[in-house]
C-alpha cells in the first residue's frame, strides 16, 4: 500500500517517507548535522600513511553494522590528521561509507583515534537535534536504503554522493529521550548479535583445530589409540613415515584416484539463458555451491563436489570441497565423486576441505584444479570405524554452527522488524 492509500491513525501524521507519530518531523540530514569526507585533491596532495602512525584511518571495509572492524588497519601521523580537519573524526561522529558497504554505519566514541579516507562520510549530528546512535541505525535501515535509491540508478553498485547524502530523509523523535531509547533497544540486539558472531567463530576455530588434530592422526579418539589384541593389547599405537609426514602406523596413504570413484564425463554445463527457461526444483551446482535450479536432473544420490576453476582455488573465502545430496545437476565447474567402498564420505568432504591446493593450480588467467591433479591427490586412510567416528565428531560440530548460525539470521530478522516498528514510530518505547 502506497504511502498516499494509507490510513492514518489518530495521533499520527501522513509524510513522504510514511506515517510516523503527529509530534516528530522529517529533517534533511543537512539540517541535523554537518556532513564532510576526505577531498580527493587532499589525498592527492597531502596523505601519507605510516604504519607507526598515531591515527587509524578507516576505509570503508573497516565499518560495520554499528562497529569498527579491525582488519588491514592503515595509520596516518597524528600531525597530518588534524591538517586534514574535515575528515578526522571525534566523539559522536557518525561514519557511513559511500561506495561499496552501504547499509552500515558507525559511531566513534574516543577523540585522538580514527580518520577516515576517501569514500566515507563524516557526519557530526547537532546535539540538540539528533542523537548519534540514533542516526546510526537509521543509516543501517531500510528506510535509509530508500533514501539511497532515490539517488542511484543502479543497486548493483549503489554509491551515495555527499551532496546526496545530505538530502536524505530522517524521521526524528521530538526528544532526545525517545531517541536514545530507540537507539539503546536496537544497540541491545546488535550486542546479542555481536555474542552469536563471536560464538559461531569461537565454534569454526574449534572445528578447524580438532580437523587438524583427527584428520592427521595427531590425535587419536580413545578407542582407537591403542591395540585391543595381540602381542601388543594395551599398548599406545605408534607413528611411521609417509608421503604426508608422519602419521599413525595403522593408517595408510593412497591417492584420491583410489578413494573416490569420478563421474566428471556426466557433468553438463547449461548458459545462463538456457537455465532461464527450464526453471524447476533441481539445485544446479557449480565450483562453489547451488548456482541455480532447474527442471531436470543429472545426478541422484550423495555426491561430493570439488571445485575445479575459479579464484576460491586460492582464497577459500567458500567451501572448495562440499556434500550435494538428492537429484542435482551439475556443471563442469565441480569434480563429481561419490566415496569408493573403504572410506567414508563425511569424512572424506572434511578431509578434501582441509587440503591446501595452490601447489596443484594448473590456471594462468584463472586458478583451475584439473582432474589429473585430483586424481593424484594424497589421501589418508584410517580404518571405516575410525573415519565413522571421526566423521561423527564433525557432523556435530557442524550441527552446532548451523543452529547458531540459524538462530543468528533469525536475530537479524527480528531487528529489521524492530527497526521498521521503531524507527517510524509504530511502536513507541517508554522514555
């Protein structure tokens, strides 16, 4: 319903960005704030980075929803950053990048600390008028993001003008009490979501050192760690030499060739058109993951897929090594196995995961693991009991992840509606 069809409730008010309470306005963020970023003729002039420098300076991946993030951190001196007076930021200023992670924003809460570089906005609201944290969430919501449409021609890489930026519709409470009992209510689920993120890494590092530590043979569970019979019952199980290093004397080493059977000559590649006009129920696959679905179906069963081509080769920002389950089809950018008799596949996925494959790059333009360089691939072989309950401990971990991470979107659900009820006043806080 349009914003013009809309009824309005007694105590409310029609506007241009939807009905909001009768006692709070819309501003033009130019007239709640004072906004500025860093010129491009003094970067070109006058920036220096200096990795002892006193000032972190910000770029646009380094701003979050409602947080710094610290990673590449660059540093400028100190007694550059206050040559530069527009772009360097105090307590209370707002950070919102204006090309690439727009949908978040930043409040700075120490002086002496941040700058930012090109392509974020610093946004100093006038205390009287507007709370920080308040605009903060504003800029991370869907209302926000309207505002950032009636800008740009495009979403594919929405980029916000200052001169924009600074027209940008607002709905503000009449006080600053409701403000900030806006802002704290949504900054309550932000650290909630915080605590799941941190968690859901916390459990990834666990998972990833006990495969380092089980799918080497470094450490053995209990029940496979000593002899049950023989000369030797009761007795620690030793280590020998392999083309892997040192690994369990009871493990063997063989190629992939003999662990996993390939059906790489029944994959078929479909354009993109073509796929457009068999839209089905069918998951298509390709190096990393579902692409797209389809009415029709090349596989049926439980699959391992590896991909064969594509920048992941190298970076592993996706699983590289993954299980396709059901009917699915397939393109010829994923290796296609299924686990030969001796070897199981939950734990051979994890395992083929676990490799580093930039020794096997056969690309130039672009990284391509052929399927000669599979079929070579050194594998480990503990016994299918050992596997099955190496496996076992995985899948749980996983198990863990996945309800984390569920509870994790459903928490990001639930703010999005909370933003949408608070923010336009339909729901209103104690203040």
């Amino acid at each position: 319903m349009s914003v013009t069809e809309q009824q309005v409730p007694e105590g409310f008010n029609k506007t241009e960005v939807g009905i909001i309470p009768d006692k709070w306005e819309i501003h033009l963020l130019n007239d709640i704030s004072v906004i500025s970023r860093l010129a491009g003729a003094e970067y070109s002039s006058m920036w220096k980075e200096n990795p002892a420098g006193e000032i972190i300076a910000l770029r646009g991946f380094n701003i979050g929803k409602n947080r710094i993030i610290n990673r590449e951190l660059t540093r400028i001196d100190n007694s550059l950053s206050l040559k530069l007076k527009r772009s360097r930021l105090t307590k209370g200023d707002v950070i919102y990048p204006c090309v690439g992670s727009i949908g978040n924003a930043a409040v700075i809460y120490e002086n002496d600390k941040y700058h930012i570089q090109q392509n974020i906005a610093r946004i100093t609201p006038k205390q009287e008028k507007l709370y920080s944290e308040y605009l903060c969430h504003f800029l991370m919501s869907e209302l926000a993001f309207k505002e950032v449409e009636r800008f740009t021609a495009t979403t594919s890489q929405p980029s916000v003008l200052v001169s924009s930026l600074r027209q940008y519709r607002v709905p503000v409470p009449e006080t600053l009490k409701e403000q900030t009992a806006i802002a704290n209510a949504l900054s309550d689920v932000d650290a909630l979501l915080t605590e799941l993120e941190k968690l859901i890494a916390k459990k990834q590092a666990i998972k990833t050192a006990t495969m380092q530590q089980l799918l080497t043979g470094k450490t053995r569970l209990p029940q496979f760690a000593t002899y049950t019979e023989g000369k030797k019952q009761g007795q620690s199980k030793g280590t020998k030499p392999s083309d892997l290093g040192e690994i369990p004397e009871d493990w063997k080493v063989v190629t992939l060739d003999e662990a996993a059977n390939f059906f790489d000559g029944q994959r078929r590649p479909l354009k993109s058109g073509d796929r457009a006009r068999i839209k089905g129920q069918y998951p298509y696959y390709g190096a990393s993951g579902i692409v797209d679905y389809v009415n029709d179906f090349i596989f049926d069963g439980e699959f391992i897929l590896l991909g064969e081509d594509g920048e992941n080769i190298l970076s592993r920002s996706l699983p590289l090594a993954f299980k396709a389950s059901g009917k699915i089809w397939v393109n010829n950018h994923a290796h296609v196995m299924t686990p030969k008799k001796n070897y199981h596949i939950d734990f051979l996925i994890p395992y083929l995961e676990s490799l580093d494959y930039s020794l096997l790059n056969s690309g130039t333009a672009q990284p391509k693991l052929n399927k000669q360089s599979c079929l070579n691939i050194k594998v480990i072989k503990p016994s299918i009991e050992e596997q099955t309950a190496i496996a076992t401990i995985l899948s749980d971990i996983d198990e863990e992840i996945q309800t984390l991470e569920h509870r994790l979107k459903k928490t990001r659900q639930i703010k999005q509606g909370m933003m949408q009820e608070l923010l336009t006043g339909k729901t209103r806080l104690p203040f």
